[in-house]
C-alpha cells in the first residue's frame, strides 16, 4: 500500500471516529441545557427540570428508534418525507449504526429546547407527550427537507444549514414560542399597575453559577455540535475558528449593549449571548471567513439581547430562560446570513441574490410546518388532558407537586422533611 492510500486509510478512520465523538460532545450538551435551565429558574423547580431533560433524550431515543430515524434518513418519498421502515431491527450488520447516533443527539437537542421556555408552569406528562411528538414528527421530516435527500437539498443552489441553524435552532425556539404562548405566562411575571398598564416582572434564577456552568457545558459541546461532520482537518479547523469567533463577539457585543441600556452589564444576557452567537454561526460554521464569522456573532449578540426585551415587552410572552431569542430569533438569523457571507456563494462575496432567496424559502417552508403542527399539538394538549398545572401547585413547585421531592437542595431547606 502507498503512502497516500495508506494516508487516506488512516484519516478516514480518524474521521470516522471523530463522527462518533462529536456525537458524543452533542449528547452532553444536554448536561449543558439542564444546567442553563435550572440556574435561570427557581429552586422550588429544580428537580423538575432534571427530571425532564433526562426524559426528553430517553423518551426521544425511544420514538427516534421506531420512527423518527426512518422518517429522517429512509428513502425519500416524494421529497417530503423518509420511508418508514424498521431496518435497526431487521437489517441488523448493515443498518448506519453512526448515523443513527449522530442524528439522535441532534434531534435530542431540539426537542430539549422547548423546556426552558415552558419552565415552571407545564405539566410533566404533557411535556412527554409534546417533546415525543417532536422527536417523532416534526423535527424529523423538516430534517429530511435538508439532510435526508428531500425537496430542500435538491434545488439547484440548495437550502444550506451545515449544523442546524435553521434545522434545530429555530425550530426549537418556534417551538417554544407557540408553546409558552398558548400555556400562559408565571404567575406574578405580568401585573397591571393602577392605571391599567402592565408591568413586566423580573423572576430570578435561583443559580446564576449553574447557568453559567451550563452555557460554558454547551459551548464546548458545541465545538462537536458543529464539527462533527466535518471531513478533514482542514475544515475541521475552521469550524473550530467559526465556532470561537462568532460567540466571543456575541458575548461583547451582548455585554455592551446591556452596559449601555441598563447602565451596568448584565450577566445573564451576557450568558446567553454567547448561546446566541452560537446559535447563529452553526449553519454556516464550515462556509464562512473569520470577517463572516465576527460580524454574525456580533450582531446576533446584539440581536438576542433585543429579541428578549421584545419577547417579553410587546409579545408578552413569558420565557424563562431566554430560549425563543437565543434559539428562535438567532437560529433564522444564522440560517439567513449564509446567504450573504457564505463565501462561495453569498450576496457579499459576488453570487448575488439567489443564495438568500433559497435560505429564505427553507425557513419559512420550515416555519410553516412547524406553526401549523404544533400549534395542533399544544391546543390539543390543553384541551384534553391540559399544558398548565394548576395555580396552587405551581405555587408550592412542581418538585413536589410533580414528582414527590420535598426539595432538590434538601440540605438547604428550613422546614423539617417527611
């Protein structure tokens, strides 16, 4: 054998390696999120939380393993969606092992990023049920417009989404606007003062550290969560470029921006200011210069820290932990600014147009879909068995109300125990 099919060899098996690594990365990230939501919420729902970002990964393993996967990567019907088909249990030494791991982390991600929007007030078995339905249906058939062979990657210039932007990010953040939209704010979030005008409150986390734990967990998950799929080392270093510059300067610039509007920087936003630039350079991590990759992290900085202030002033929407903004607002921004400062292609880099024209098709097609589902699925949801707890049980804290535990920090508690 000669030195470059020897070299060849070896890097393909290097590579391939590294597939199941970043899968691996992509998975703690869910650690990452745990920790972001319970530090952004209050203690008296900590174990809650845990308890369903644990469940959302093994409930979606389950679903992704009878239908999900098939429905994503099966062959393609029509375009629209993959054939179902149970090729994990019948075709056993042949079936795409890697593949199939590495989709179920990212189809983990997007339904975990509802959670936090819906914190504090949702009922657990309604959160099973909804989270099961993403990582079943919506989030697979979206997926396969894009990865799977569909109508998406097989236009002339096709619809680019290199690590989920678009695909995950946005998907989950509209998810979880429609469903903290129709589940209703915490109670004491929104009052009326006595001329009628409604006052926003602020809710504190009971742990910034842990957020801050969390959002540090999920950047350098995120080194994986982005390059995982990349092919040499090459382009594998430049993801790990993209995927540094983009969030340090959301950081800044979030912190700026916060500094200016309040006076003094504000750590929280900060946090999920780096989230935000994360968000944003994943779709185009492996397309984008180190100019790209700073003024997209920058503005999405900038961005997110609008985005929450808007979400909560006009939408009156009640989102804990910030995931609509980061997630949501982020993940379209991202998808679209491959349009432009994809260097191939993109409306700054002479392709014109018509690279734009096709992000912005697949988001809205995206967003179309994922309105319409699941807007039938939470209406569904409260019309039957219900979204919400009810006001004295999330008064008292869904840890003991939902699951039995007296606290997550029993150490900490002044009342005695039973």
């Amino acid at each position: 054998m000669d030195e470059t099919k020897l070299l060849d060899l070896v890097g393909g098996q290097v590579f391939g390696v590294w597939f199941l690594v970043g899968a691996a990365l992509v998975f703690f990230m869910q650690c990452g999120f745990a920790m972001v939501e319970t530090g952004f919420t209050r203690a008296k729902n900590a174990g809650n939380i845990i308890m369903k970002n644990l469940m959302d990964f093994c409930i979606g393993t389950v679903v992704f393993i009878l239908i999900g996967f098939s429905l994503l990567l099966g062959e393609d019907w029509l375009g629209l969606i993959g054939k179902p088909g149970f090729d994990i249990f019948s075709d056993y030494a042949n079936f795409n092992w890697s593949g199939f791991v590495f989709n179920l982390v990212f189809c983990a991600t997007a339904a975990t990023i509802v959670s936090g929007a819906m914190a504090e007030r949702t009922k657990f078995i309604s959160y099973c049920i909804y989270s099961a339905v993403i990582s079943a249906l919506i989030y697979p058939v979206e997926a396969h417009w894009v990865w799977g062979g569909g109508w998406l990657s097989t236009l002339d210039t096709p619809f680019h989404d290199f690590a989920g932007s678009g695909v995950i990010h946005f998907v989950g953040g509209l998810c979880a606007l429609i469903g903290a939209s129709i589940l209703g704010p915490r109670i004491g979030k929104f009052t009326k003062d006595e001329n009628g005008n409604v006052k926003v409150n602020a809710i504190p986390g009971h742990s910034l550290t842990i957020g801050a734990l969390g959002c540090f967990i999920l950047w350098f998950g995120w080194y994986g969560f982005n390059g995982a799929a990349a092919t040499d080392t090459l382009q594998l270093s430049q993801i790990f470029a993209t995927t540094t510059i983009a969030p340090a300067a959301a950081t800044v610039t979030a912190m700026i921006y916060t500094w200016i509007k309040n006076g003094k920087p504000d750590v929280s936003m900060s946090l999920n200011g780096s989230l935000a630039g994360l968000v944003a350079i994943t779709a185009g991590c492996a397309n984008v210069d180190a100019v790209g990759a700073f003024v997209i992290g920058g503005l999405a900085g900038i961005l997110c820290t609008m985005s929450v202030y808007f979400v909560e002033d006009k939408l009156k929407v009640d989102d804990p932990v910030g995931a609509v903004s980061v997630h949501g607002a982020c993940g379209l921004f991202g998808t679209l600014m491959v349009g432009l400062f994809d260097y191939t292609d993109g409306l700054f880099y002479g392709g014109g147009v018509h690279h734009l024209a096709i992000q912005a098709l697949g988001v809205v097609c995206i967003a179309g879909w994922v309105i319409v589902t699941m807007s039938i699925v939470f209406i569904v949801l409260k019309k039957t068995i219900g979204l919400r707890v009810s006001k004295e049980e999330e008064l008292e804290g869904l840890d003991s109300t939902e699951h039995g535990l007296e606290s997550a920090y029993p150490d900490f508690v002044t009342r005695e125990l039973h």
